[in-house]
C-alpha cells in the first residue's frame, strides 16, 4: 500500500491526507479506476463537499484515473456543498446503496448502479451498471 504524504486533519474520522503534498503525490500516479465518496451530488452544482481542504485532493485523484467512480449513500443526491469538485458528467459511474438517485432531480448523465429490493436470504450485491438508469 502507498500512501500519499500530506495533511491528516485533528479529530477527522476519515483518516485520509490533503493538502498541496497529497496532490502533487497524485499528480505523479496514473490508476485504471479512481474512487471518490460523493457527499453531495446534484444535476447542476455538481460532485460537492463540506470539506473544503478535500477539494484539491478530489480533483487530483479524478485526474489519476482512466476511469471516475462515485461512491455515495442515497442521501447524497440533490444536495449541494460549498465544496465543487467535478462536474457530473465527468464521472463514469455512480453506486449507491438505495433507490433511484434522480428523485426530486432531472436525470445524472452518469451512469449509477443500486443494489436491487432484497428478500429475506437474497444477496445484497449491487447489480451491474446500466447504459441508462432505471427509475422506479
């Protein structure tokens, strides 16, 4: 494992470095996939964050990447942060963990991909991602 040099925030339960080392470090890599949390998502402002020291590092690890994966919990869609990391459509892929993100939203023109209604002893693993997004 590497880990990129860098700032880690007091008190921070993410454990993960930003700062002008961090992205410098990233800069210097390529990877097939880059995977970011997305905090907030939304149609017009875009990948967002609270985390405003987080939003250098963001960028640079989107960069790195042949392919961008967003990784956000459902409540993430519609919301706004003061942080703007990239625009939606730079991103290839969004999985969640609930129902359809665009509640509320026009359609992400990125691809998403949820885990399907389970049933008692059913598996819970998200289903592959589709050219266009079921909306339930």
């Amino acid at each position: 494992m590497l880990l990129a040099g860098g700032e880690l925030r007091e008190g921070s339960a993410l454990l993960a470095t930003s700062g002008p080392a961090t992205v410098s470090y990233l800069e210097s890599k390529h990877t097939d996939w880059a995977i970011v949390e997305g905090e907030g998502i939304h149609p017009y402002a875009g990948l967002t964050t609270s985390m405003p020291w987080q939003v250098a590092t963001d960028r640079a690890l989107l960069t790195a990447g042949t392919r961008r994966c967003v990784v956000a919990a459902n409540g993430a869609f519609g919301r706004r942060y003061v942080g703007f990391i990239a625009d939606v459509g730079s991103v290839d892929i969004i999985v969640t963990d609930g129902a359809s993100p665009t509640r509320g939203c026009p359609p992400l023109p990125a691809r998403w991909c949820a885990p399907p209604p389970t049933s008692p002893g059913t598996s819970t693993r998200a289903r592959p991602a589709e050219a266009t997004p079921r909306h339930t």
